[in-house]
C-alpha cells in the first residue's frame, strides 16, 4: 500500500486513540465528587444577569427558573434590548405571574459602537451594581436552570484561588432537524475541549465582582464580540483559576435547523479565533477531526474508481473503525451526562435505534460543516448575530454597523430557536 494511504490510516486510528484518552478525562471529572455547598450565611449577595433580545422559545421556562433558587440572597436583572422586544412582555408576564420582588427589568440604555449587544448589556448591568454585591452570576435566555444551580455555582467561589465558576450547555440529539443532530455532535467535542483548557460558558457563568475591578475585565467586555472566551486568558494572567462544575451541565432542548446552525458554528469559531487561547490547539483539533477523514473518503472513492480493491478495503475498514469509534464515545459521553443532569430532574433523551443511526449519518456531515465554519471565520470580515451586522477587525476591533430592535420573523410552536 502507497505510504499516503496508511499515513492516514494511522492518522485516523492515532486521533481516535487520543479522544478516547481525554474523554475518559473529561467522564472522570463528571463522576468526581463535587464538596458540600456552602451553608447560607456563608453564600455572598449576587447578581444574576440576563440579557435579552429576541423572544427565546424556553424564555419564560428560563425567567421562572431564575426566580425559583435555592439562595438565601440574590437578585435577578434583566437587560432588555428595547422596550418593544416580545422578550419584554413575556419577561415582564413571568415575573408577575411568580409575584417576584427580588428582580428588575430595563431596557438597553447605551448600545455601544464598539462592541456587541449582549457585552453592551453585562456592562450596563454590571456598571449598576453596588457595592453589597460579591458576585455576578451570567445566564444564557434558552438555559432552564435547576433550583440548586445558583448554589452550587457560587460556592466553588469560597476558594481564594478560584476567581469563576462554569457549567456548560449538553443539547439532545433527538430533535426533528439535521441542524439540532450537528450542533449536538459538534457540542460533544466542544463541551471535552472547554473542560480541558478552562473555558468558561456564559451560559452559566459566576465570577467575583472583586476579580472583574482587579483584572480590567469589565473594560474588555467593553470592546469585545463576546463575553466568555476570554476570561480564561485574562485570569490566567493574575493566576486567578477558573472552576469547572460537572453538576452545573445545562440540557438545552431547542431546536435548530441547517443554516442556522452553519452560521453558529462560524461564529463559534470566530470568537474562538479572536479570543481562544490556544486557538492552534483548536486547528490542529480541526485538521484532525475535520481533514483526515474527509481525505479518506475521497482517497477511498479514488481507490474505488481505479480499481485497488485491496486498498479500498483497508481504508473502509479503518474509516468505519473510526466513525464507530467516535460513535462509541458519543454515546458513553451521553450516559455519563444523563448520570449528572438526571440527579436534577432534568429530562433524559431516549437514544432508539433510528437517533443512533442518525448520529452515525451526522458525524461526517458534521465535520463537513466545522470544515466550511472553520474555513470562514479565517477571514469573517462582518458576521451577523441576531439581526444586528457587525464589523470585525480584530478581538479589540468590533464596530456595530447599524442597530435596530429585534424583530421575531419566524415565530412558529416547534420551539426552534433562532442563533
């Protein structure tokens, strides 16, 4: 056999030797035990923080949840687009219907040129805060949080060393669309990788608002296209950590089709390259996971076409060992996270025969479309997130083209969120 053809057959069987490695890792760190929460006189005042344009279809799920913690002193504020956003009404109807009094609603009253809408709205809600507040804690409007999730978000902040505390989003891969299956199998490898280098999810998020003064972050999220990223690298620097917490992964049931989940994966990875701290690693892990098996497919239809049946047949075999392989873990990752999200009365999705075959059809399709989202951010000049065009220069170069109020065009039942 040619030396090209078994370089990638190693290549392949090499890469899948290594996601076998960091994924035990990652199921480890699940199945560690989390210490005690803090009792409440020792749970510091907190801010949790919510911002909003766009009417999310688990949003008023969201607001209750946030409303419904197991936490002596907290306060919500929500951070509204414009008074005229659906996401108004329904925030406002929510909170009347739970009769909360431990909330407050605005709307966005400086809409920065020089960054984007959400970190526009956590500087505006942060900026307001007093004194008596130790801790800022960030949610996503499609995460539907548990009672104990403030709890146990704050409470890893007791260490000295530790500086911000994450979870991290697990969506289902049972949806109705291709676009939910892809975003699911690419979410799998990008859940192991944050775990690995410390990146936080703004999704759910706690950091000491002493730590915010003290590393400047509050000005960064000031020039920046997106809030959490960074965090890691700005830390890293006063050699503050930042703490995963296994109990703290979110299950996401929107859903989403094709094209909008190609835009989100472009965007991903955007901000991964301007903000990424080992954006390499993130190349080579594409490089790996995206072009050596694309490569053998085309060097297997090559070999097809002219007749090198022994050839074709090697690298069938190896080919489908590996997609197997990443089948596997997807797979034993899903049961390891169903063991964490079901201790909080989280719905478990149900893997039939037909949702298994789907994910093995969806793990090509989902390189291929890293691939094309990989190969656009490289030169985004302009990405648009939530009707709003932004231009892109640089991490610290973001210029808000136009502003205009979020307008929901699709406001359909299936509970298909738009990215």
């Amino acid at each position: 056999m040619p030396d090209f053809e078994m370089f990638l057959c190693k290549s392949l069987l090499g890469w899948l030797v290594i996601q076998v490695c960091i994924t035990l890792v990652f199921l480890w760190s699940l199945r560690s035990r989390q210490k005690k929460s803090l009792p409440d006189h020792q749970l510091p005042k907190t801010a949790i923080v919510l911002c909003l344009r766009g009417a999310d279809p688990f949003l008023p799920n969201c607001v209750r949840s946030l409303l419904q913690q197991n936490y002596p002193q907290y306060d919500l504020k929500l951070i509204v687009d414009h008074q005229e956003d659906a996401a108004w009404k329904i925030a406002t109807d929510t909170i009347q219907e739970a009769r909360a009094t431990n909330v407050q609603i605005s709307p966005l009253t400086v809409v920065r040129s020089n960054c984007s809408l959400k970190c526009s709205a956590i500087v505006q809600a942060v900026s307001e805060l007093d004194d008596s507040y130790e801790v800022v804690a960030l949610v996503d409007a499609d995460t539907v949080v548990h009672p104990n999730w403030l709890r146990e978000l704050v409470s890893p902040l007791a260490d000295p060393k530790v500086g911000a505390t994450t979870g991290n989003c697990w969506y289902v891969p049972t949806g109705n669309y291709w676009g939910s299956l892809v975003r699911y199998i690419g979410n799998v490898s990008t859940v192991v990788q944050m775990y690995l280098f410390q990146i936080p999810w703004g999704g759910s998020l706690a950091i000491k608002t002493k730590v915010l003064r003290e590393t400047g972050l509050l000005d960064k999220w000031s020039q920046a296209f997106c809030e959490d990223m960074m965090i890691r690298s700005v830390l890293g620097k006063y050699k503050i950590k930042v703490k995963f917490v296994p109990s703290l992964l979110m299950l996401n049931q929107a859903e989403c089709d094709l094209p909008s989940v190609r835009d989100w994966i472009g965007r991903q990875l955007l901000c991964s390259r301007l903000y990424h701290p080992r954006w390499s690693a993130v190349v080579g892990d594409a490089i790996s996971s995206i072009l050596f098996p694309t490569l053998t497919i085309l060097t297997l239809i090559g070999a097809i076409l002219s007749g090198k049946w022994d050839t074709a047949a090697l690298l069938l075999g190896c080919y489908g060992s590996y997609t197997l392989g990443l089948l596997w873990l997807m797979l034993i990752l899903e049961q390891g996270v169903q063991q964490v999200i079901s201790h909080h009365s989280q719905p478990i999705a149900k893997l039939s025969t037909n949702t298994i075959g789907k994910m093995l059809i969806g793990i090509p399709l989902t390189q291929w479309v890293y691939g094309l989202g990989l190969l656009s951010s490289l030169w985004m000049p302009t990405v648009t997130w939530r009707g709003i065009t932004y231009e892109v220069a640089g991490p610290w170069n973001i210029r808000l083209v136009k502003y205009q109020p979020y307008q929901l065009l699709d406001q359909t039942g299936d509970r298909k969120l738009s990215l």
